[in-house]
C-alpha cells in the first residue's frame, strides 16, 4: 500500500477554476500591487458576502505575513496581543509578532479557545494595578476561527469577547486561516458578516481552503488602519502581481463558493472520527472541523507512519502520542478509504 497523506491541509494546489482562470488571463498586463480590475471585483465579492459595503479588503501572500501586518498596524509600541498559549502566533510563527516588536501575552486554553472570563479578570487586574505604566498594555485580542485545536468559537461567545473589548478598548482581530472549514461546520453558527460586525479586522484564509496561496484581510471600518497598504509592503506580505491573488479570491467567492467549499472537508474528518471511534481508537478530543485527534501508543503510531503521513500533536503520557489528521477541500473518497484500512492493520 502506498502512503496517503493527511498531514496538513495546505498539500494540495489549488481548485482547478482558479487555475483554469490563470490560464485563460496568463497573458494579459496588468498593472501591479492589486490595483487591477480582477482585484477590484474580488474586493466587492468579499464586501457582498461580508453584508460590509465600506470595508477595506486587502490580499497579502500567507498567514504568518498577514497576522505580522494586520497586528502591527492595530497596535500601538506600548501594547501587545493576548492569545491562547496555543494559538498560531503563540507557538507556530518562529516569534514573527515578537520580532516586529510587539509581545504576545498568552493566557491558558481551554481546547484552544479563551473565554471572555479570562479576558475580562486578565484586563480588570491589568488596569486597575498602579504599575501598568511599566508593563505591555494589552491592545488586541487575537482568536483563530478555527482554533489550532479545529475547535469553534460560538456566536455568543465571540459576542462576550467583543463586550470585553470594547469594554477596555481593546481591539478583536480572527485569525480565519482556515476559516473555510468553520463555515463548512454544521456546529457553526458563525457567519462572515458577524464576523464583520464583531472585529476590528480578521482575515479570509486561502492557503489552507482552496487557493495556491494568499489571504485576505477584512477591515470593516477602513479609517481604522490608513497605512495598512504600506505597512503590507514593509512587512513583505504586498505581491507585485496582485492579480494572482485577485483571481484566486474572485473565482473562491464567486457563486459563494467559499461558504460551502469546506464541507467536503469536515465530511470526511467526521467519517474518519466515527469509524475510529466505532473500531475502538481514542479520540484526545473531539472538534467539529476539519481536524482530528487521536491517541496511539508509540508502536501503534510508529506502524502507521509506514502507511500514512500524519502530524506529530503533542506526547499524552509515557506511552502514548497524539497524532493530528488534517483532511482537506481535495480530499477524496479513496483518500479517507486508504486511511481507514491503515488504522484496522494497528
């Protein structure tokens, strides 16, 4: 048996209309840096679907630019971002806010997600102790939708966050890399023109939901980042030919593909979850996305690497190991087959 890979969600190209679409435009000028036609109407399909008539829509080239840019154009020298312990910008981005001089202040999970709770005691003791001069004022409040954990954030639980901020002027910023994936949840209840009513700014994923790479960001209010477009150059996330992302971006909304192109995804990973579950493996916890996790012991993980490419999560005890399994918008029938023939040779 050969191997199938189900390691990361961002292995695959891209949906065949978006290169069909490169190909039939390959050959026309264009002038750069998003400033064309093609960018123009994916700009106005993402406000449409947004219900944000106003909003500023940008296309930069990957997620670790995007959070870099989007977070150091809303925050201010003296401030830096709250996030999970878990959270992308916490653990998986090589230090890229920290680098660009702005401190993650992290606070405890709870499958990936903080609650406005914790948000809410974190600033009360921030602003009422008589020292805060001398410290980080937190300024943003990163979440991702999903989370690093493929877990979701509820309506009204982004709604108490949103409270908290703008309780203490704080501003919300959704990290939506694969955001494609929440809206194809049947648990979601999430849609994007909440999320363009709730946040300062959140970001659209391509490279992980369809497109061969690039994202873009949504900010409601424009006059809230004036500079964004050059920031975006300076923190190397601005391409010179813009229209590449444009394309991606038109066909991914045209028709509303977008809303539904997760699906198939999250199909998959919850027939994966319940065979597992049916045959006796252990799932180290359950998330409606397009993400599962499952408990091996080191033998059984070991075994299965011959069979299958799968992410290494984290060690649950001495023995044991948790493995991640990332389907994706390609993922097919026979894909999940090979997969599931693999775990009944454990």
């Amino acid at each position: 048996m050969s191997t199938v890979s189900f390691a990361s969600d961002y292995q695959e190209g891209a949906q065949p209309y978006i290169l069909e679409r490169m190909a039939s435009t390959n050959f026309l000028k264009m002038p750069g840096y998003g400033t064309d036609e093609i960018c123009a109407s994916a700009r106005e399909r993402i406000r449409k679907a947004c219900a944000c008539a106003d909003a500023d829509v940008h296309f930069l080239v990957g997620g670790t630019q995007t959070n870099a840019t989007v977070l150091d154009a809303l925050l201010a020298a003296h401030e830096g971002v709250i996030a999970a312990d878990t959270g992308h910008i916490s653990v998986h981005e090589a230090g890229a806010i920290e680098a660009g001089g702005h401190k993650v202040i992290t606070l405890p999970h709870r499958l990936g997600k903080v609650s406005a709770t914790q948000l809410g005691d974190y600033c009360d003791t921030f602003f009422s102790d008589l020292n805060r001069d001398h410290m980080v004022a937190p300024g943003v409040v990163y979440v991702s939708q999903p989370t690093e954990y493929g877990t979701l954030y509820s309506l009204s639980e982004l709604e108490s966050i949103r409270d908290v901020c703008c309780k203490h002027g704080l501003r919300l910023y959704v990290d939506g890399a694969r955001l494609a994936y929440a809206l194809g949840s049947a648990q979601n209840d999430v849609g994007l023109p909440d999320l363009a009513r709730l946040c300062d700014a959140f970001y659209i994923g391509g490279t992980k939901c369809g497109a061969l790479f690039g994202e873009a960001v949504v900010i409601p209010d424009p006059q809230l980042t004036p500079h964004f477009f050059t920031l975006t150059k300076q923190h190397g996330a601005l391409l010179a030919k813009g229209w590449l992302l444009g394309i991606q971006f038109d066909e991914l909304f045209a028709e509303d593909r977008y809303l539904s192109l997760g699906k198939p995804a999250v199909e998959a990973a919850n027939r994966i979850r319940a065979v597992l579950v049916q045959s006796g493996h252990r799932l180290a916890f359950v998330s409606p996305t397009n993400q599962v996790f499952v408990v091996l012991k080191d033998a059984a993980a070991q075994c299965l690497g011959n069979m299958v490419e799968y992410s290494f999560w984290e060690r649950y005890d001495k023995d044991h190991i948790v493995i991640r399994l990332a389907t994706s918008w390609a993922t097919t029938d026979e894909q999940v087959n090979q997969l599931l023939s693999a775990f009944s040779q454990l």
